[in-house]
C-alpha cells in the first residue's frame, strides 16, 4: 500500500510539474526551459545601472532587477538561475528586447505611450524630469536662452526627440547634435564644442557631481517633460510582466525601496564616494503608494493617479 501511495504521489507531481511547464509562455517559458534570465544594463547610467570600481554591474535599478530576478526563480521552483547581464545602450535597448538578446533593460528607460506600442514596462521605479546642463558662464537658464546655441542629447532618447521638437515649435534655431552615450555628451559640454546638454535631470545631476568641476556647472530650473523609469519587458507578456510588478510591489510595500533609494541617492556613490543628496521626490512617492506604471506623465501628478 505503501509503494502504491508513494508511486501516487510521485505521478501527482510530475502531473503537476508538467502542468506548471504547459502553462507557462513567452518569457518565463523562455526562462524555465534554459535556465538563465538575460538582464540588459547601463554601463555608466550612474546611479541606475554602471560599472563600479571592480566592474561590477551595480546601482538602483540594477538592486531592483536582481530582486525581480529572484522572485522570477522563486515563482517558476529552480534550484538555481544563472543571471546573464548584457550591456546596452540607448540605441539597441529596445531592438534587444524584442529581439530576446535581453529579458529585462534596467536602466533609464523613460516609460511612455509611443513606446508602449512595442514594448513593455514594469511599475515605475523613478520620476525624472528633461532639462538641460550648461556651464555658469554662458548663463544659460532657459530653453529660450538656448536660441541659436549648440544642444547636445544622446542619440536613441526621449530627450533628443523632445529637444527636436521644441526647436521646431518654438523657433529655436538650435544645432542639435547627437552623442553615442551621456558620457560623450558631456564630454561635448565641457569642451565647449555644446553650449548645453539636454538629458534627464537626475543623471545630469550625475555627471555634474562626478566631474572635475561640478561647480562650473548648472541644471535648467524649467523643465521639459516628465520621465517615468520602469524596467523594460517584452510587450504582450503579461505572465512575465506580473511576476516582475509583484517583485516591485513587496519593495515597495514593507518599504524596503526606501533603504534601496537611500543607499544609492542619500549616501556616497562607488567609485568616487559622491553623496548627489537627492530626496525621494512627489511624484516617486506618489508611484510607491499607488503602483503606478502608465506612460501618461500626467498619471505622476496631482489627481487620481492613472494606471
């Protein structure tokens, strides 16, 4: 009778098992059958996703990924998954995502509806604002300041494609260049060869603190647009999407988010030890409290959140 309940038992779980397997699609199919989750990362997006001084993928973004990771392992019951990073860059994230080179980009992906058309986003995990860098000197400190002058934005961003806009809307007769990576386009700002570098205003506030002479520089007061982060998905998986969000909402509920926000904003950066000091801001506590993950910036801001 023994034998006969443990055989029993034994076909309920490979019943079960393959059941679970019949189940599963897209992504987390993907996943179960090889093992691996492919992540794809910034290498100098500090401090979302970059290269620390060991060469260690690290930072913001990346601390969430891995946790959305391991309740990626936990959900589908592996023994072990190999957690395979991919550098990407503004131009090639979102081709790697559809083309399944990438699972999930960690990154600065601002989450908005023309992109929603093709691809995925978890629940936001950062509010970030387009203005522009520009040094002291020139006085430079507002978009219409820039009339005439040289923009530089990297190539593949919202901020390139706003910054377009705007020259065209409002007459700016800017020359606009577009640079490979933020790092050369503050490389650009720096030499002179760019009289103002438009990109979201955290990592501005990076690269200004990590240069040589944060106090040559400024950040535009106004700004141009709000930009919600999330981790990019595949679109159309909403399995894999779910597992990613549930991962989001338990940080964000038993408040460990704050600890993770604080490590990376509030306290020295690796390599260099640079504190950039920046609070959790409204709309950020706003997506904390409610979940949010629409492309619509309006969703960030006053009023019934929209999600």
């Amino acid at each position: 009778m023994r034998i006969k309940i443990m055989l029993a038992a034994a076909a309920l779980s490979v019943a079960s098992h393959a059941a679970m397997a019949g189940e599963l699609t897209g992504t987390l199919d993907k996943i179960r059958s090889t093992g691996v989750i492919t992540i794809g990362h910034r290498e100098s997006s500090t401090p979302f996703s970059f290269y620390d001084g060991n060469e260690k993928v690290v930072g913001y973004a990346m601390d969430l990924c891995y946790l959305a990771a391991d309740t990626v392992k936990a959900r589908l019951g592996l023994p072990k998954l190999e957690v395979k990073l991919v550098p990407v860059t503004p131009s090639n994230r979102i081709p790697s995502v559809l083309n399944g080179t990438i699972d999930m980009e960690c990154g600065t992906t601002t989450n908005n509806i023309e992109r929603q058309k093709v691809v995925g986003f978890s629940t936001t995990y950062f509010v970030a604002a387009n203005r522009f860098m520009a040094k002291k000197s020139a006085n430079l400190r507002t978009l219409d300041d820039l009339r005439g002058k040289i923009a530089v934005s990297t190539i593949g961003s919202t901020n390139l494609k706003q910054l377009s806009e705007l020259n065209v809307q409002r007459n700016l007769g800017l020359t606009i260049l577009a640079a490979k990576d933020n790092g050369e386009a503050f490389r650009m700002l720096e030499s002179d060869r760019a009289d103002a570098f438009v990109m979201d205003d955290i990592l501005l506030y990076s690269r200004m603190a990590h240069s040589t002479a944060p106090g040559d520089y400024m950040v535009s007061e106004e700004a141009l647009s709000v930009e919600p982060y999330g981790i990019m998905l595949r679109r159309d998986d909403p399995a894999f999407k779910k597992v990613v969000d549930d991962a989001m909402a338990s940080v964000y509920r038993s408040g460990e988010i704050r600890k993770i926000y604080a490590r990376w904003f509030q306290a020295p950066i690796p390599p260099s030890d640079i504190n950039l000091n920046v609070p959790i801001s409204a709309p950020l506590q706003r997506t904390i409290e409610h979940l949010i993950d629409s492309g619509d910036p309006a969703a960030y801001l006053s009023g019934s959140p929209t999600q």
